[in-house]
C-alpha cells in the first residue's frame, strides 16, 4: 500500500462513548456553555432546576436551599439575568442560560460572585456586601439604627467619627499600656 494513500476505518464507538468524549472535551475549566433549563420545582424549602445541553442527555441538576440568604442571592441573579424577579423563578422553565465549568462542576454564570472561587472580585464583593446588609437586617433594633445613623451621615461627618474613633482606640491603647 503506498504512503499516500489513507486506510479508511469505520467508527465503532457507541453513541454513549461518543457522548463521553464530548463531554471530556466541553469540560475543561473555564468552558462556556449554553444550556436550557428544562425543569423548576420550587418547595418549600428548596428549588430545584434542572439544565440540559444540546449535546447531552443527561441533564444538570442544581439544587438551591431556600433558608440560606446566599442560596436566594444566586437564584435572584439567575432570574434578574432572564428578567424575572425571584418570585417569578419557577418561570426559568424553557429559558437559555450560560454555564461554565469550573473544574468540578457546571455553574450557572449569573450566580459565580455568591460561589467560592468563582466570579470577578467585584462581583464577589458586591454579593458579599448584600448578604452582609441581609444578615444586618435581620439583626436586633439597636444595630439597625445605628446602621441607619451611619448611613445618613454625610462624607464630611464620617471622616470625622472615624478619625475621632482611632484618636480614641490610641489613648486606650495607651491608657492599657501605661497602666
């Protein structure tokens, strides 16, 4: 048989191997893709969505805790990424959403700043500054209003507590030192 010429082979892989290997090569990290989420059951205490590629037939399930303020931050950003508020997460039913796989896992990319590891630094931030606000508000009176005084405090007034409060924190210190 000369050099130049190819020997031709059938495929024996299975559909299922065939499956197997395209998802092996989809699943490097930091691959995204779209998928359409074919189910949404909400409970209650949990929510359930189901994500299904074109090229697979298994689909990915994500399951949300309804009691925990990062597990409804991430289903708020998957509906506000759809244009649904968080009342309205059992209409994601049909819509497309972006996944990207993390190295471990596919993750809806809407919700990667409440997620460790995932998602800008800004994003992160942002998330974590809501839930802070969430936890706070949630806190006894006392705290809220202090909270809310803070707040309303202009630039000006706040520079001046601050520096006020370390002047103090330094003649404690002092005061702890020397006595």
């Amino acid at each position: 048989m000369p050099e130049t010429e190819s020997k031709v082979t059938a495929s024996t892989e299975s559909p299922a191997e065939y499956e197997h290997l395209h998802r092996k090569r989809k699943e490097t990290a930091g691959t995204v893709e779209l998928a359409e989420v074919v189910d949404v059951w909400v409970g209650e205490s949990e929510l359930v969505c189901r994500f299904q590629f074109d090229w697979a037939t298994e689909p990915i399930q994500r399951r949300y805790d309804l009691n925990s303020d990062r597990d409804i931050g991430k289903v708020e950003r998957l509906c506000e990424a759809n244009g649904l508020q968080f009342e309205q997460a059992s209409h994601l039913e049909g819509s497309l959403v972006e996944l990207e796989y993390t190295g471990s896992q596919w993750l809806p990319r809407p919700e990667a700043a409440y997620t460790d590891g995932a998602g800008s630094a800004v994003e992160t931030f942002r998330a974590e500054w809501q839930l802070l606000v969430r936890e706070l508000a949630q806190s006894p009176a006392f705290v809220r209003r202090g909270i809310e005084r803070v707040r309303a405090l202009s630039t000006t007034q706040l520079i001046i507590g601050v520096i006020l409060v370390k002047k103090v924190a330094i003649i404690a210190i002092l005061a702890h030192l020397l006595l």
